[in-house]
C-alpha cells in the first residue's frame, strides 16, 4: 500500500460526522485492540459499511503489553498443540509480507548446558520450520560453544555446550494496532478512540440491533444501530456480556504477563535470546528491541481484569533470578527502564483445575442468545484470522451479506517492502517522507524530545494529526512507545509533548497540567523503584 497520509483523513471532527451520516452501520465492532482491529478490517475489506469503537486508545491494553513476537508458539507445538502453530505460522507469513515496515525475521538462540540439550532443540525445531512450510523464515541450525558466546555477547560460559538458532518474527505491537487503524480509515471505514460503549440495543423481538455510546471527549451519548455487533473487548468481554445478559458466567480469566526493559548492553548482538524452560514451567525471552532489551514473561493468574496492571514483586523477582543464571552481567532492579504487565484473555477454567499456561491460545468464537457475537482468546499473531472467522460467523448467523474477505494480501497502512532498520523512523515506513516534510516545513519540529532520547517533536505533530492520539499517553505509550522503554524520561517529557499536543489540537494551559498530572499517575506503575529496607523490629 503506497501511503497517502493527509491529517484530515484522521481528524476525529470528521468521524464524529460520518455516526450521524450512516444510520444504520452493517458491522459495529467493540474493542480497538488487535482482536477489534482485525475483525474491522476484515470487514471492510468486504465492503461492509463498518465501525469500530474503543474507549481508550487503540491497543491499549493487552495489545501494547506483549513479548514483541510475531511467532508459532514453540512452547505450544511442546504442549501437542500443532493445529494453533500451523495456524500461527501460516499468519506470521502473511504479516511479514503485508506489514514488512513493522515485522521482521529475528533471530533466536536456545543455549544448550546440557549434554542432550543440542540435539533435542535442533529436532524440535526442524519440526518447527517444516511447518511453516513456504512461508518459513530460514532453517534452524545447531551452534558451537564459541559461536554462541559470540553471537549472545553477555551469555554465562561456565558448562555451555553450544546453541541452537532459530528464526522468528519480532515487532512493534502497538505501531501494528495504529497502523490498522490507519488501515481501516484508508478502506473508508470509522474508527474512533476514546468512544466507549455503554449498553447495546435490541429490537422488539430482542435481537441485538446496536449500541449505546458515549463521546469521551465531548461527553455526548449516541444510539448507533448495526446488523452485526461483535464484542472484541479482550479481557473485558465479560463486561460487554453483562450488557447483554446480566449475570451471565465469565467466559475470561486474564493471566498477567510481566516485561523488564533493559539497556542494550545486556543482549549487545542483534540475537534474541530463548530459554526454554523455567522454574514455572514457561519459557522465558530477552528480545532486542528499539535499541533495548525485553525481558520476560510470567504468568500469574488473576481474578479480576485492570486497565493498568501492575507487575508483582514476585515476578519481577522471578524474572530477574531466571535471567541471573544465564546472562554474564545480570541484570538488577536497578537496571531495569521500564516494567510492565499485560493481561491476556484466557478461558475461565470450570472446575478451577487448569493451569492458565496449559489454556490453550486458540481463539474461540461465541453467539448469545440475542445475536451478539464474541470473540476472545488468540494472539496478536493470528488477530488476521481471528477477524475473518469472526466476520465468516456473522455471515453464517444471516447478520451480514456473503462476501469474500481479502485480508490475506492486503498492505497495512505504511507498508515498505524495504526499511531502513538503522533509524528510528522504519516504524513510519511509507510514510516517512511526509514526516520529513513536516521537519522540513517547521526545523523545530526536527529536535529531539530529550538528549537522551531519539525521538522527535515531528512526532508527537504528526501522531496528532495522523494518528489519531489524543492525550500525553497516548503518545507517550503508543505511538513513540518512550513510557515502555525509558519510564524517567517519559515523565520528563510530559510536558513538552503536553504542549505540542495542546498547540495542535487547540487546548489550553490547564488542559496541559491535567494530562501532565494524569500521565503522571499512569507513569509511575512502569518505574521499578528499590526495595525498602527493611524496618526496626518489632518491639517483643
């Protein structure tokens, strides 16, 4: 897709206009992360007359807070689950193909200390590559001691035999969801952030037939009807459920995974680093990423579902320990830039036996009574398919006309068959010249946003304007992901970026102290402060 990003294509005045315009909607979709983006896009990549609501931002939740990988699932092709790796493989294919600005071929290093550790992994992984059949990314190959010592610079050397590299996908996950939105936009759809819905609506026989929603911005409430409502609202479907039935049983129990961000120095090579198989049954990553390391993940089931999550003690001590016992220079609290936690939408066990890494990640599509389709499970990497099965059902229940989905092949907004991965610009891709005639226009814009930082104030314009950001974190977490990687400097940023924001979307001086005090609150769960000391004893 050759981009022709114009900011009035994005400005949110214009989609506001376009509810009143279309009385009848033929797909509403619920949820503006992976999940609600890829079932939007399906849609209109059908032609259906489609809009999507978020009440947030766009990935703001589970969809930001991912490993980075666009991947099969190797620990679920060792759980026997063949049919989810096929089906992940075959869309990683596509997404490397349809979004090459964003997804790129990484390669992964399992060290091998024990004397069958080389030949198991090696096998497992040919399998691994066989069936990603024409779409695989490169054959797996055993290493030696000295080549995996070179490639994982800070790696422990004390009992290594060797390596096994294997090929994966590695991307920006919220760049990806901004880029859909942009996507669905290009296709003439509506897509619209910080618009929550609040209650559904149903004809005379109680059929779904809309919803009701609410302008966060303006405070304004609407009734917008739909053939097809579709709840793609990740870890909080069950609220979307509610809607619909009240006191109907969860269908989700999330399961938080926690990330550390570290500097480059602790993975130096461009190799991501795998180890298979930890003290709680996981694997455990260090992927490079943005000229940083992430580190993680866990899993530690939860009751309920936040809109901010906040990593425990003990996994970031889980995380830290596992990490010790393999890297050279292990990584302290006090390395760590950022930490953050992401909720991943698993079925609710019934019977309160399974373990929440043993769920598996196919996705699952349900139909109430009243016509409402849900979808959840899955994972960023198959949010392709997720969005065509979920389209297909509506087709089925008799909601939506037959039409052919074309998503397989079709180029995300800003796709560029060749990036230059040496500036932080690639994730602009196509569209990186209108950004550089926006420095060019205004020289300012071309400064940094802080000396020890990369990115510019253009961007924090053109995610304005283009973009569809609307608040500091918006920017700050989604489109120039500085709070994932550097939590201090995001704080030290907020107001200029506060400013910037202002300037163009026409707010004043206390519209800029209230975002600056509301990152604020947002900020301070990604900073990993020191561990008290421990207190006097207490008096026997």
């Amino acid at each position: 897709m050759e981009s022709q990003t114009k900011a009035a294509d994005f400005a949110r005045a214009r989609f506001v206009a376009q509810l009143a315009a279309q009385p009848v909607w033929d797909l509403i979709v619920i949820g503006g992360g992976a999940t609600g983006l890829g079932v939007a896009l399906d849609g209109l990549s059908r032609g259906y007359k489609t809009l999507l609501l978020e009440r947030d931002d766009y990935a703001k939740g589970t969809s930001s807070r991912s490993t980075k990988l666009v991947h099969g699932g190797v620990r679920y092709l060792a759980q026997g689950d063949v049919g989810l790796v096929l089906e992940a493989l075959h869309e990683r294919g596509l997404l490397l193909k349809n979004a090459p600005h964003l997804v790129k071929n990484q390669d992964f290093i399992i060290p091998n200390y024990e004397w069958w550790g080389g030949a198991f992994y090696t096998i497992g992984l040919t399998l691994y590559d066989w069936l990603a059949g024409k779409l695989s990314l490169g054959p797996s190959q055993h290493l030696g001691r000295a080549e995996t010592l070179r490639r994982l610079g800070n790696l422990r050397a004390a009992g290594l035999r060797g390596g096994v590299l294997y090929h994966d996908g590695q991307f920006d996950d919220a760049r990806l969801a901004i880029n859909l939105a942009q996507t669905a936009v290009d296709l003439g759809g509506t897509a619209l952030n910080h618009f929550g819905v609040h209650g559904l609506l149903k004809d005379a026989q109680g059929r779904i037939a809309g919803v009701r929603a609410t302008d966060h911005e303006t405070g304004q409430s609407y009734e917008l009807r739909a053939k097809a409502v579709v709840n793609a609202t990740g870890i909080f479907v069950d609220e979307v459920l509610q809607m619909d039935k009240p006191g109907a049983p969860k269908l989700v129990r999330p399961s938080q995974g926690v990330h550390l961000v570290l500097d480059k120095s602790f993975l130096p090579g461009d190799d991501a680093l795998m180890i298979p198989k930890t003290d709680d049954g996981r694997v455990l990553f260090a992927v490079p990423w943005h000229g940083r390391v992430v580190l993680g993940t866990t899993d530690t089931p939860l009751d309920e579902p936040s809109a901010e999550p906040q990593a425990l003690e003990e996994e970031i001590d889980f995380i830290l320990r596992t990490a010790a016992r393999y890297l050279a220079r292990a990584p302290t609290r006090a390395d760590v830039r950022s930490v953050f936690a992401g909720l991943r939408p698993l079925a609710a066990p019934q019977n309160g036996a399974a373990k929440t890494k043993e769920i598996s990640r196919s996705h699952k599509i349900l139909v109430s009574a009243a016509g409402l389709i849900t979808i959840t499970g899955g994972k960023w990497t198959t949010y392709r398919r997720m969005g065509q099965d979920t389209v297909d059902k509506a087709i089925a229940l008799g909601q939506l006309p037959a039409a052919a989905s074309r998503t397989a092949h079709l180029a995300i907004h800003g796709a560029l068959p060749t990036p230059d991965w040496s500036s932080h610009l690639y994730v602009y891709g196509s569209d990186q010249p209108a950004l550089h005639a926006l420095i060019a226009q205004d020289p300012a814009l071309g400064e940094k946003l802080d000396d020890a930082l990369e990115f510019l104030k253009a961007e924090v314009v053109w995610a304005a304007r283009c973009e569809m950001a609307r608040t500091v974190e918006d920017v700050l977490a989604r489109r120039v992901r500085v709070l994932f990687l550097d939590a201090a400097a995001a704080l030290r940023v907020a107001p200029a970026v506060a400013a910037l924001l202002a300037q163009e979307l026409g707010h004043d001086a206390t519209w800029q102290q209230q975002q600056v005090a509301a990152f604020g609150e947002v900020a301070r769960h990604y900073l990993l402060p020191p561990l008290a000391a421990p207190g006097p004893p207490a008096p026997a």
